[in-house]
C-alpha cells in the first residue's frame, strides 16, 4: 500500500483492512505507521542492499564486471521484486532526518564506495566518488522511474545503453 498510495495517503484503517486485522492489533505490533513503514523499509532495502553488494564488491572480479553486473541486478531486482522496490525507491524521502540510513545499506553509499576504492586502485581516473555515484545511480533510477509511470519500456536495450552509459561516466571503457 504504501508503494502505491504513498507513506502519507495510506492509514492504519487502510493497512488493517488490507490485512484483514484490527487497527488494534497493528498498535500492539508498531506504535504507528511510520514506524511500521520505516520497519519495512529497512527490511526491503537491507534485502536489496546485501544482493547489491554482493554483486558490486565480488573479490577477484574485474571492475568493469562488477559494474555491469550491479547494474543488471538493479534491473532484475525492479522486474522481480517491482512492488518492493517501489517502495524502496518512492518513500526513501518521506522519512525523518534522524533516520538515516547506515551506510553498508544505503546504495548511495555503496556506489560512492565502490568508485572512491576503483579510483585508489587505479582502475578509473580520479573523479568526485559522491558525484560520480550520483550520476551512475541516477542514470538507472530515473529509468525505472520512468517505466513506473509508463513512459519507457524496459528491455535488454535499453539494460545495455544503461550498462553502457555507467560505464562511459566512470570512464570504464
């Protein structure tokens, strides 16, 4: 629910009766929605996040396979797992400041790890980590943004410009 009607329009009312549960007995399990929301998330993306750097920091494999292959995942993961990552990616916003998120989950972090470690290694040029994060995760997220709302139509093409294009901005060509 809260992927598709948003954090702030879904209310206990509507996630007990989506459950087939009392208001009641959702208050004995979360003090409210927020915090059955955050719960959720931080389930949903610490899932997403362990798979994620799985792929993006395999010892041994080349850099150029970890990023094509992290890259494949987060499209693969949207495909299986469409309602969840909505979530994810939708309500990551709407939550307090004092909830950040630790950095071994939260992908943004993981990307500018993964790019400030493949700059000391030599294997890209030096570039801003954080920046360059920024712009790989947005070419893949904007994507799936727009195959929400029906604007783009996700096949293996459009998968491999998106590889591609990480690539060219991390200069791993």
């Amino acid at each position: 629910m809260f992927s598709t009607k948003g954090l702030a329009q879904t209310t206990i009312k509507d996630i007990a009766a989506e459950a087939g549960v009392t208001e009641g007995a959702l208050y004995r399990h979360y003090p409210g929605k927020n915090e059955m929301a955050w719960q959720l998330f931080c389930r949903e993306l610490e899932r997403f996040s362990r798979e994620l750097g799985v792929k993006m920091f395999e010892k041994g494999a080349p850099l150029e396979a970890r990023l094509e292959s992290s890259v494949r995942f987060i499209f693969s993961y949207y495909r299986e797992y469409s309602v969840q990552f909505a979530f994810i990616m939708l309500t990551q916003h709407g939550f307090p400041d004092e909830k950040l998120l630790d950095e071994t989950v939260n992908p943004n972090d993981m990307v500018a790890r993964f790019v400030a470690e493949a700059v000391a290694e030599g294997e890209i040029p030096p570039m801003d980590a954080v920046l360059a994060s920024g712009l790989v995760l947005g070419l893949v997220l904007q994507v799936l943004v727009m195959h929400r709302y029906g604007r783009i139509i996700i096949d293996d093409v459009v998968v491999n410009n998106v590889v591609a294009a990480a690539k060219r901005v991390l200069c791993v060509c």
